[in-house]
C-alpha cells in the first residue's frame, strides 16, 4: 500500500511541518481511461463505504426498488454513510416498516450516533445504540428489499447470499475487472476489492450513465440523481461529503469510505475520481479529495466549507490556532 504512495497532505505546526500522508488517486475520463493519477493506480484496495452506491446498484436494476416504492430519498440513503442523527434513524425505520420490516431484521450491528446532540441526549437518558443509528442502515435497508423482491433468505449479507452475489456482479461490471476477494465491512456485508484505476473507472461509470439506456445504467443514473438531489441524507450536517456538494460549482456526487477512501462522480465531465490515504486516514482523504476538485475548477477554495477541508485548522484545547493541514503542492499545481 505505500508502495509508490504519493504525498497527498502535509500537518504543519506553526512554521514546522510535523507529519505527511501518502496515498493514491486515480482521475478516469469518459472512457473509463485514467487521465491524472498520484502514486500507483494498480494498487489493490478496498474501498469500502465509498463502494454504497454500487452495491444500491441490484436495488435499483433489479426493479426492487419500483415495486417497493422507494423515492429518491430512500436511494440516498442506500448510498449514505448517515451520522444517524433523527432524521436517517427516523427514514430507515419508516422504510423498514412499510416493508413489514423492523429493525431486528438489520444485521448491520448497533451503532451511537454520530449527531452530536442525540448522542449526549442518549447518554443522559441512559438509551443504548441501536442499528437505526448505524451509518450503514439505509444499504441495509437497501440490502433487505432486495432480499424480499428475490424471495432469499434472511442472512443477505452471506457472501453466497443472492443479494451479495448480486453486489458482486455489478461491482465487476462497472469496475471493468473481476474482483481479487473481499473483506468483511464494519456492517458485516463483504467488500469487494479491486484497483485504484478500476475504482476510478467504476465512478465514470456512474458519471456516464445517464448517456445509456441499459437497465445498470439507468440505476446508476437515478442513484447519482438521488446523491446529489439529497447531500444530507447522504452524510450529514458538518460532514465533508454534505457540504462539499453543496459547495460545489456543478452537479457532483462524494462518497466517503472507511480507512481514507473518498470518490466523487462528475456528471456533467464524466468524470470519476478515486482516493485512498495509505495510512488510512480520514483527514489525508478529505483533504486530497477537496485539493483534486479544487483542481478541476469543482470547488472554489475561498468557500468557507471547502477551506475547512482543503486547508484546515488545528486548534489546541484553548481554542487557538497552532497549525494547519495542507495539500500537497503537486495537487494544486
């Protein structure tokens, strides 16, 4: 993994640079061709929850998602990595209960949440975390009205599960390339593992599907549709994938993933992006994801909400301001 590692962010304390992170990021046009890339485009990786809206994919193709009546909200949240503040926790169980689910057919495991005043308001009372509140309820959600419209069994995220299975074949699909293995995710589904170049290929993908008519690219389409139409649903207030497509300058739906893994899909360029930190980490991904758009002229650095992504602050337990995070040269230049 940093093997090859290009220098994505810089931490600087005061005048003296104290840390650096390295990773890889992949720019594929149209075509799925890589045209800008940092560091090692072959570099297997798992993209974990920046992967969501391939795995909605079977939801949508499959006609699951029309049958069930699901609105462009719902496909948001299939492809969210929500904060679990009320209104996800509220979405989900609705979904659920229309389907004559509850939350004990989630197998995506309790989760606090994220929201910061529910989750002081839920240690007050002494409330324990629920799978509502997990990040990962509206793909399960997702998962289990896939699960009912193929009449499967109740363990979806199996890897033999015809849910997963779908998963599979749609991840190898749109990343143009089979799929070396998985890991198993946070949620307990598998996740799929390929490269950063087919990573970034799989995202053109869904930044060309509304140029297709094939069933796969009418899902992806409407998936995008929903990401953008509906940022918060998607993470939540304060989170970089919210506020960075608020922010942006054109249509673009962000994804974030566990252990550093960012995507952004540009429709109107065709455009995909994929970007792992090789350490993992989660400021090195924000930070490089927010440079890159920068770049591209998606993003104005002077926003408010892109600088506190591009280049942000760090402030001691006084408050004051002792350093600052930022890109690394080569990625605005």
């Amino acid at each position: 993994m940093l093997s090859n590692a290009a220098p994505l962010a810089e931490i600087w304390r005061g005048p003296i640079p104290e840390s650096a992170h390295a990773g890889h990021i992949v720019v594929a046009d149209e075509t799925g061709a890589v045209t800008q890339a940092w560091g090692a485009p072959e570099t297997v990786v798992l993209p974990r929850s920046s992967a969501k809206m391939i795995q909605a994919l079977p939801l949508v193709a499959s006609g699951a998602a029309d049958a069930a009546g699901l609105a462009e909200r719902h496909l948001a949240l299939a492809c969210a990595s929500h904060e679990g503040a009320p209104l996800h926790a509220r979405a989900v169980a609705e979904w659920l209960d229309a389907r004559g689910l509850s939350e004990a057919d989630l197998l995506c495991g309790p989760e606090p949440s994220r929201d910061k005043a529910l989750r002081f308001e839920m240690i007050r009372d002494g409330e324990t975390p629920t799978q509502l509140l997990n990040n990962c309820s509206g793909k399960h959600a997702g998962f289990l009205t896939l699960m009912q419209h193929l009449r499967a069994g109740p363990d979806y995220v199996a890897p033999d599960h015809p849910v997963q299975i779908s998963a599979r074949d749609a991840f190898e699909e749109v990343t143009g390339r089979d799929s070396p293995g998985f890991g198993i995710d946070g949620c307990s589904a598998p996740n799929f593992a390929t490269k950063m170049d087919a990573m970034a290929r799989a995202m053109s993908v869904f930044a060309t599907a509304h140029r297709r008519e094939d069933a796969l690219s009418r899902a992806a389409a409407r998936l995008v549709e929903a990401m953008i139409a509906y940022p918060l649903e998607v993470a939540g207030e304060g989170r970089a994938c919210t506020l960075l497509m608020r922010a942006a300058r054109e249509p673009v739906a962000l994804k974030t993933g566990a252990e550093g893994f960012f995507v952004a899909i540009l429709p109107e360029r065709g455009t995909g992006i994929a970007v792992k930190a090789a350490d993992g980490a989660t400021r090195a991904a924000e930070c490089a994801i927010a440079a890159v758009l920068v770049r591209l002229g998606v993003l104005d650095p002077e926003h408010p909400d892109v600088a506190r992504f591009l280049r942000p602050e760090i402030r001691n337990r006084r408050g004051l301001s002792v350093g600052r995070i930022e890109p690394a040269a080569d990625l605005l230049s």
